[in-house]
C-alpha cells in the first residue's frame, strides 16, 4: 500500500473536509512556517450556522506583535476573546441533539494556554482528530528541517517521511507542478469530496462551516460522514 502524505496550513476550527484528507494520510504535516496569507483567511475565521443563519466566528490577531510565518502569528492579549466565543457557541448550538458531547471538546480546546494562532489552531485539529477516531503521525513543518518553497518542498516532505502519493485539497490547483511529482515517483491526488448531508439547522445546508456543526448535530455519527476518497491529478474534475 502505497504511503500518503497530507500537507495543510494550521486552519481555525475548519470545516470537516480538512478531517477527511487527515482520515486518508498516513502522516498529516501542519504547514506551520508558511506566511500567513494577506487578509481575512481561514487560518483565523471559520463559518458557523446560527439562529440568524451562517456567522463568522474570527480569532483576533496582535499584528503588530507578530511575525510574517503561520507560527509566529500572536493571538491578541487584550479582551476574553476566548469566553466570547464560548458563548457564541453555546448560543449557536445549545439546541442540537449533541451539544453537550461537542461543548465539552470545544471547552478543552479554548482553555489550551497558548499566545500563538498555530499552537491553538494545531491543538484543536488534533483534539478533534482523535475524538474522531482518526490517528495519523502529526508532524511540523517547521521541525522537518526541509526547506525550499512550492511544489519543490512538497516533493521533498514527501521523500523525507517516506510517502509515495500526496494528497491535497483544490486550492494547490493554482500552483501545483503535477509533473514535478512525476518525476520523482510520487502520485499526486485532488481530494473528491462527497460534501455528506446531515440534519443541520437554521437554513439551507451548507458543509462548508465549522467540523463543530455536525459534531453538534450528529454526535459520533459524525464519524461516517468522513467518506471521500482522492483522485489522481490527471483525472480530477472540479466540480
């Protein structure tokens, strides 16, 4: 069987597609020494359903304490963002069948003391990973000691955990060198997401908000909601 690698920047609370490319990796590196992008981004935001439809729940950032790079991105010292947020969800989600099961993780989560955006967000990815049951090696990128940008790095992340298929969402569709990888014996893949419905209040349903929903809605079950697979490059078609 062939190894998988799956390389992803550290997101916020991200949406349960990201919990479906750590279902299918065998090593699951967070991007942590990437620049953060420019403006709003899921690094720091993520969506939620409420009782007045999809909301942003965003982490405030010390930018003038802060580096460029993903972990050295401060969180913001003044104010109890943290509580803020808690009752956001308590408030977002106290009438689903399962909040009391999702409150008590999300609860472990923010009280996590640390100062920094990728710590936190590199914390609760793992939380949740293993609530669902999914337990990959959990690696750094910034204590690989590869280095190097773009495809090259990726290729070379690659080599160095021993993996020989590299799986990834459809944004590296923009900068992606597929043959690059050919090259070099790996087979790249384009995650094919089934996007699962689910009984999900408060309007139309959406998969794109937080993993927090259908922990909140379907409990355990959300489990079998994690059902996609991954497409080679060269037969992948967005949808």
């Amino acid at each position: 069987m062939s190894r998988v690698l799956v390389v992803s920047q550290p997101m916020f609370l991200p949406w349960i597609g990201l919990f479906e490319q750590v279902r299918l990796a065998d090593v699951f590196i967070h991007y942590d020494d990437v620049q953060l992008p420019q403006g709003r981004s899921f690094m720091s935001r993520v969506q939620i359903k409420t009782p007045n439809g999809v909301s942003w729940l965003t982490v405030p950032i010390e930018r003038s304490k802060s580096g460029k790079l993903l972990n050295e991105v401060v969180l913001f010292g003044q104010g109890d963002w943290r509580s803020k947020h808690l009752k956001t969800i308590r408030h977002a989600y106290a009438k689903t069948p399962y909040f009391d099961l999702m409150f008590e993780i999300v609860e472990k989560i923010y009280s996590y003391a640390t100062d920094h955006l990728s710590e936190f967000n590199i914390n609760a990815i793992q939380q949740i990973a293993q609530w669902l049951g999914l337990s990959p090696r959990f690696m750094r990128s910034s204590l690989t000691g590869v280095e190097g940008a773009s495809t090259q790095r990726l290729v070379d992340l690659c080599k160095y955990v021993n993996c020989e298929t590299y799986v990834t969402g459809h944004g590296a569709l923009k900068y992606l060198d597929h043959q690059r990888f050919e090259e070099m014996g790996i087979s790249a893949r384009y995650m094919d997401y089934k996007k699962m419905p689910y009984r999900q209040g408060h309007g139309e349903f959406t998969p794109y908000v937080s993993i927090l929903d259908p922990m909140a809605n379907c409990g355990e079950r959300t489990r079998e909601l994690l059902c996609s697979d991954a497409v080679y490059w060269k037969n992948f078609h967005v949808n």
